[in-house]
C-alpha cells in the first residue's frame, strides 16, 4: 500500500484502483468507464441464463476490463426470503467467474458469519470481501474482524450512520480496504472518505435516471423541473433537460459522472491538503450531512490520523473546530507550552485571522518549538541561533549545526547532530523510529525502510513528524519524515515507514 498523499483519516493510494474509489452498482451488461464497478452475486443465482453465464469469467460477463468487486446480495435474499440459495452456491459461483476477491454470505450473527467464511475459503484461494451487518455491536465487529483478518480483502457495510462507520473503520486493520455500499448523493462522498472509507458505492445513478431524477450538485431534481442543466460535463453540454428525458441512459451517465467527479475532487482535495474546507463545502447541501461532517472532524479518529504539520494556511471564517487546531492545542497544553512561544509554528502561525498575536523572543521560540515537538525541554543558554527578521532559524551548539526551524511552518528540523543532541534527552521510543538491521542496511543504501523492519516506534507516532531513526543500540541512523501512524506501522506490511531526509550511515 504505497500512500501517495493523507489528510484527516483519508488516504490516498494507488492498489486495484486509485483509492478512495467509487464504484457503481451495475446491472446487466452497463460498462461505466470507472476503474471499479460492483456486482450482485444473488442476482446471477437468480439470472435464468446463470448457467451459461458462469461459464465466462466475470470480465467477460461483463465485457468490462476494470476491477469487480462482489456484493453477496444478503438485503435481496433476506427480503425476498429465498431460502434455497447457500452461500456454498454464490462463493461457487464467484470462484468459477473468476472474481478477483469474492463475498461470502454474511449473516445477522456473528458466529454464522465467521462460519460462511471459513467455508469461502474452503472453496477459493482469493481473499475475502467481508459485508458487516448494521445491526452489529462494537464487541461483535471485534471479534469478527478477529476471526477473518488473516483472509480479508476488506470489510463493507451500508451507507447509514457515521459513528457506526467510523467504529468500522477503527476496528478494521489499517491494510484492509474499507467499503460502504448505497450512498444517495456525491456530496456525503468527502465525509465518509474524510473518516478513512476507501470504497464507496451506489446504483443510485441507475434509479435516480428511471424515475427521471436528475443529480445536481446539491440536490436529486425531476428534470421535468429545471430550465436548464446546471452541468458542464460531456453529456449535458449544448443538451436541454427535454434532450435528456427522451434518452434515458444519457440521463444516467449525468448522475454517474456526479459521482465519479465528486470523488476525483475529494482526491484532489487529499492531495492539497484541504479535505476538511472541501467536505465541510460539500457538507453544508443538506443539515444531516453537516450534522455528520461536525462530528466527523471533532472524533478523536480524526486527531490520531491528521497528518502534523501541514503545508497549507488555515482560514477562520467562524467559531470553528479546526482539528489542526484542537491538535495543536492539546499537543501545547500536554507538552507545558505557552502559546505565545509558538507565534510562528504550525498551526498558530498559519491561521488567518491569528490566534495568537504575540511577537515571541527568539529564544521563547527555540526553547517553545523543541517543547512542542518533542516534550524536551532545553537548555538554550548552551545555545546560539541565526535570526531572520526577529525569528530564529538556524540553530548551534558551539560549532555545531543542530538543525533549523523551517520558514514555512515553524517547526524545528533536527541534523544528524541535532539528531545526536535530542535523543539524549528522551528515552526510546520517543520520537524514535527503531531499525533493525536490514532496516538499517536499507537507509545505508539510500532506500526507504519499510515496516516489516521497525521494531518500535513512539507510540505517538503521526504523518508528517520530523522523526528520529535509530538501531537497537539507539544509535543514530537517520533524520525522516514519518508517513504513517504507530498503528499503520505495525498492521500495514511491506511499506515504507519513514522518509529519510539524512542518513548518519
Ligand atoms: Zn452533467
């Protein structure tokens, strides 16, 4: 799992697809151009021609080239209360069309579902598409998780309410694709992704086109309402709603490209490091997704993931809880430091309107930004600085460089012998990344170590910090970025966990 860019709990990486996906429920012989697509499994069962039909692999059913992902269709079995389908038959009939991961039945208990899986794997080698009931307990998705983990693509469950989707996402390993089924509108897209959701799905563009429902940016309009087409994508340019009414599928390329763009722009939005104004925009078409987005932001999920310090300036427009901010805060008050030594320093010094107003001593700032950083706290009469326009930047000891703090957000950037100096004053793992010895060979040879070689980390551990890596000596290997938090390090194998930025070997 390569992550290219994080903001909030989202990730953004590239594996079957790029993730965060969408993809459309389709039915029949639909070819979307998207990179995913999903498909019912029950409705196959149930398709009178199914016998020929699973003499094709899934792909050529479909005469789609993309990524399939199956959804078991336990909702249709349970309303329509067809008995005689087994979950032998529907995994049977995903390992004989070559699906690439297939979905055993879930069930309303736990114990049966974790059965229906052992049985899946039974019949195929391909890992497991989980689907989670609603209705399930914290304790019941625990021990599920549990149970099938070690076969798991990933877990999905319906679009619904937002703590039930975060306590999925929390439970669920960090290397395991998370997928929530039947969103009615793109705009609670960037919510749900916000939270780390990094499949979502809907046959709402379908629907939506039968009863003539018309996607708009904020709303689902019955076309026979709107004067003109508010959408400049390929299909309504230069057509009027009546072009639309005639041509029914033309209707349901509108709504599906709405999904398929709200999703790129929540990408964008990761890569820029704007995900919480671009969901709190989005958010703000309908009460309950604001109400969500609000509880989605201030959920201390979000504070665990945030990647810290960012690079983009933060702008107040009202009474706010910016999780940068509270993060901020709460790493200051937990830490003993004083706001005003942190005038400059992500994320005080990059809010507009200020927060705080101070114009700090040099030396408040050196002593405040180390602090805050790493909960040591130095002694700075040892010290001596270059200073630009009043603010400290280059810091020594004696001859030596001990690192800078960066113009940009203010936080302190240790050398190898800055690297030397602070390790001193912590034990480990504190703001270590500890090595072992191929993680070791691997900096030497200018590579980026990867998980399966850290043997500890500060249990702290977030993307963005300036880290410290270290040998089982504690010796000093490298200075880095860290991209991944202590829980990413120990659940996601074979990635990289540090950007080195000097190596000491
Ligand atoms: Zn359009």
């Amino acid at each position: 799992m390569k992550v290219i860019a994080r903001d909030l709990a989202a990730r953004y990486f590239v594996g079957e697809v790029k993730y965060p996906a969408f993809f459309p429920t389709v039915y029949g012989r639909d070819r979307p151009s998207t990179e995913g697509v999903v498909v019912n499994v029950y409705r196959i069962w149930t398709d009178r021609e199914s016998r020929k039909i699973v003499k094709k692999s899934v792909g050529e059913y479909l005469d789609y080239g993309g990524f399939v992902l199956p959804e078991s269709g336990w909702r249709q079995i349970d309303k329509y209360g067809d008995d005689d389908v087994a979950n032998e038959d529907l995994v049977e009939i995903q390992e004989k069309m070559e699906f690439p991961v297939v979905a055993p039945l879930p069930s309303a208990k736990p114990d049966d579902a974790i059965i229906n899986a052992e049985v899946a794997r039974s019949i195929t080698d391909k890992p497991l598409f989980l689907e989670i009931p609603t209705s399930w307990t914290e304790k019941e998705i625990f021990a599920f998780v549990e149970a099938t983990k070690g076969w798991a693509w990933g877990y999905g469950t319906r679009a619904g309410r937002s703590e039930f989707i975060e306590l999925l996402v929390k439970t669920v390993p960090r290397s395991k694709r998370v997928v929530v089924f039947g969103i009615h509108h793109p705009a609670v897209i960037p919510v749900i992704v916000s939270l780390g959701v990094d499949v979502v799905t809907s046959g709402a563009h379908g629907r939506y086109a039968d009863k003539e429902l018309y996607i708009t940016e904020s709303s689902i309009r019955p076309l026979g309402e709107l004067k003109e087409l508010p959408c400049g994508c390929k299909i309504c340019d230069g057509r009027t709603p009546e072009d639309l009414g005639t041509k029914g599928d033309l209707l349901a390329e509108h709504n599906l490209i709405s999904f398929v763009e709200e999703v790129k722009k929540t990408r964008n939005a990761i890569v820029e490091g704007r995900l919480y104004e671009y969901a709190k925009r989005r958010s703000l078409t309908h009460p309950q997704i604001y109400k969500d987005f609000k509880k989605v932001v201030a959920s201390e999920w979000i504070t665990e993931n945030l990647p810290f310090p960012k690079q983009s300036s933060i702008y107040l427009f009202e009474k706010e809880c910016r999780p940068e901010i509270e993060l901020g805060r709460s790493l200051a008050k937990k830490r003993g430091v004083r706001l005003e030594g942190l005038a400059y320093t992500y994320p005080f010094g990059q809010v507009y309107p200020p927060i705080v107003e101070a114009r700090p001593s040099p030396e408040l700032v050196v002593r405040s930004v180390i602090k805050y950083q790493y909960g040591v706290d130095v002694n700075t009469s040892q010290l001596r600085w270059e200073t630009r326009k009043g603010i400290p930047r280059k810091i020594y000891m004696g001859d030596k460089y001990l690192g800078l703090i960066r113009h940009g957000d203010g936080f302190f950037v240790p050398s190898i012998e800055g690297a030397k100096w602070l390790k001193e004053m912590a034990p480990p793992p504190a703001f270590r990344i500890v090595l072992d010895s191929e993680g070791v060979e691997a900096v030497r040879l200018k590579r980026s170590p990867l998980t399966d070689h850290v043997l500890d980390v500060d249990p702290d551990l977030r993307p963005n910090m300036e880290v410290i890596v270290t040998d089982e000596d504690d010796e000093v290997v490298a200075t880095g970025r860290s991209v991944l938090t202590a829980r990413e390090v120990a659940e996601i194998p074979r990635t990289v966990a540090v950007k080195i930025r000097h190596r000491a070997v």
